[in-house]
C-alpha cells in the first residue's frame, strides 16, 4: 500500500471510531430517558444498559477477530445493527415492548455488538500498515474512539434539550449509517504478500492465553479498567454533586481519548513496564483527587481526579494494542488483541455494578476510596510482571515468558 493511501485509511479511521465512541455517553442518556418515562427505573437498572453495552462490545470484537471478514463488510453490519438499534429505541413511546427492556436490547445489545466489531476490524486493520509506529498509530486511533463521546455527548446534550430525547437517538440513527458509509469507501483490509504471510510470527490464541505474563496484564488492565467505569458511568452526576455542569463529566471519557493519545506514543519510546507504571501512578492520583474532592466539595478536585482518572482508563487500550503485537507477533493479532479486550467483560461487570453498590451504603467518598485500593492492586501486579519477565529473560537467554519479543 502506498504510504499516501494508508494516512487516509488513518484518517477515515478515526472518523469512524470517533462517532463509535458515543458508547460511552450513556450517562448523557439515562437521566432523559429515565426522566421521560416516569423515573421508573433505579440506578442499577440503568447501570445495567451500560454493562451490557461493554460486555456486547468485547463480544463484538472477539467476534470479528475469530471470523476474520473484510473490513468492508463489518462496517456495513455494524452500522445497520447500531442504526437499527437507536431507530427502535426512538419509538419506545409507540412499542408494546417494555422501554428499559428495549434499552437493554437496541443500545446494550445490539450497539455493543456493532461498536465492537467495527471497532476491532478497523484498529486491526489500519494499525498494522503502521507497524513502525503501531503504538502512535493505536493511540491516534484509540484517541478518536475516546474523543468521540465528549463532542456526541455535547450535541446530544443540546439536541435532547432542543427536540427531546426520543427524536435525538432517530438523528443518531442517520448519522451512524452516514459514518458507517464513509468507512466502506475510505477502509480496506491489511493486505499483506505471500512472503509477508510466511514471515509473520506469533502465538495463536491458546497459546497466548498460557503465558503467566498475559495473565497479569489482564488482570492489571481489567483493574485500571474497573475504576474508569466506576466513574464514567456516572462521571455527570459526580459532576452535579459539586454544582459543576453535568457535560463536566465527559472530562473524564475526553482525557482517556488523550490518554490513549498519549500512552501509545510513550509505549514506542518506554515499552511497558515503565508506560503501565505510569499509568498506575496516574489512576492513583485521580482516586485521591476525587476522594478529596468528594470530602471537602472542592470542584477543582473533581475535574482534576476526572481528567488523571481519565488518562489512566485510555492508558490501558493504548498499552494492550501495542503489548499484544510487541509480545505475542502479528499472525493472530486481531484475534489475540479481541480476547485481550475481554477485560473489559470483567470490568464492566465489576465497576458500575461496585460502584452503585459503594455509594448507596456509603457515599461517593468511600466509591473513590475502593478506586484507590484497585491502584494499590494495579501496583503489585506490576512488580509480580517485573519479577516474572526478568526470571524469564535469565533462565531463557533473553526470552520473554518463554517466547520472542516481537517487536523487532
């Protein structure tokens, strides 16, 4: 592919992915569409719709990874199930269907599943015609994904105050299939020759999956992962609470858009124990920001602990991209990169669920007190990943866990 042609794949990437990061603008949602059906539904109820969406988008991936269809194909599915899925719930008011119900299908379901597949196949595809920069490329990737949600969640926020909930999720509707249209033209699969085909390395999924230092990653990223939806999941109520606008919370999904940005281009330069140590580090001090915030009511607080906290939750996607390709080899990397996702299964059904749970007993204080006690976790799996990569390396003569380092 000529490098002309693969920098506008990048662009039409982020396109795509940035109007696929409305995934995590639910909490922009919830308050209209509870308030519009009577405040029926209690927080749980309306935590489960996100968790389902998180889930079904991991499921989406794992999907396109396994199936492994062309690009052009998964986009155009995708963007049919999140359109029709929005469509339906723009008539909740006209079916005989229970409206929470038809949440949890159309935007837990069905736009998880389609945000997922879209999402693997176009990451998987355009990152690896930048295998000299795959980290940085990930990142701008990963950056539009994370972006996405703050400027959809803004002009959702203002078209649900103008035409109402209902009629914003039909605009929506239209314009996913306009976004899914862009990204069948622009987007193509990551073609390689018949030699790059015979040189291409890496373990298949089973047998990534028996290596003790993936095993620590996932646990480390499924817990950085948790304590970012504990908070994104209702990052505009934290916001209310100290008479900030509730748009304040999509700080926090703006600063993990950077910080996928951001920790991809360091994992290029620092490889990763250093980039997942500075992601702990900054997962910590969001956690201490918001607990101190949420004591003394100080706002500034608030916005502080959501944009470290933020940045910590893009850390984990910028670290995993590039971590799978760097240790595991580009043969199955859609694949292996679609289970490494699963993390966020186990983190979206810990953290929103946890989170609710903390702070109907004990108040949003104590919700950041349990995110600082994930950091401290997120600490020891660190030094258990230094002290088995290092063993590794002087009983196999360099070798990580048993396998070669890929990334050269």
């Amino acid at each position: 592919m000529k490098t002309s042609n693969r920098w506008i794949e990048l662009i039409a990437g982020i396109f795509v992915l940035f109007n696929l990061g409305l995934i995590y603008s639910w909490s922009i949602f919830s308050r209209p569409l509870n308030h519009y059906f009577g405040n029926a539904w209690s927080q749980g109820q309306l935590a489960l719709v996100f968790t389902l969406s998180m889930i079904f988008f991991c499921i989406g991936g794992f999907l396109n990874g396994l199936l492994r269809k062309k690009i052009k194909k998964v986009l155009a599915g995708s963007a049919l199930l999140i359109s029709g899925g929005f469509w339906l719930i723009s008539l909740a008011d006209t079916l005989s269907i229970p409206p929470l119900y038809l949440l949890y299908v159309c935007y837990g379901v069905l736009g998880g599943l389609g945000i997922g597949l879209a999402f693997n196949s176009v990451i998987a595809n355009v990152s690896q015609k930048f295998k000299e920069k795959q980290g940085l490329a990930s990142g701008v990737l990963l950056m539009g994904f994370g972006i996405g949600s703050v400027f959809l969640g803004s002009a959702c926020e203002k078209l649900i105050a103008a035409f109402g909930v209902l009629p914003t999720f039909r605009a929506l509707s239209i314009w996913i299939l306009i976004n899914g249209l862009i990204g069948v033209i622009f987007l193509r699969d990551a073609l390689t020759t018949p030699a790059e085909a015979r040189l291409a390395t890496g373990l298949a999924p089973k047998q990534m999956l028996k290596q003790p230092l993936f095993g620590l990653y996932f646990i480390w990223v499924t817990l950085v992962s948790a304590a970012g939806l504990m908070v994104i999941n209702d990052a505009a109520n934290i916001a209310l609470a100290v008479n900030l606008r509730g748009t304040i919370g999509l700080l926090m999904p703006a600063f993990s858009g950077i910080g996928k940005l951001t920790f991809g281009y360091l994992y290029d330069r620092l490889k990763r124990s250093r980039t997942m140590l500075l992601g702990s580090l900054f997962l910590a001090v969001g956690g201490f920001c918001l607990a101190g915030g949420s004591y003394s009511g100080q706002a500034a607080l608030i916005i502080l602990g959501l944009i470290f906290l933020g940045l910590s939750y893009g850390s984990g996607s910028a670290i995993t991209a590039a971590f799978i390709s760097q240790y595991y080899g580009s043969k199955f990397y859609a694949a292996n990169y679609s289970l490494a996702t699963f993390n966020l299964v186990f983190s979206a059904l810990i953290g929103p669920s946890l989170a609710v749970q903390v702070e109907a007993n004990y108040g949003t204080f104590y919700l950041f007190l349990v995110i600082l006690l994930l950091a401290a976790g997120a600490f020891v799996l660190l030094l258990l990943m230094k002290f088995i990569e290092t063993k590794g390396e002087k009983s196999r003569g360099g070798e990580v866990c048993g396998k070669k380092d890929f990334s050269n």
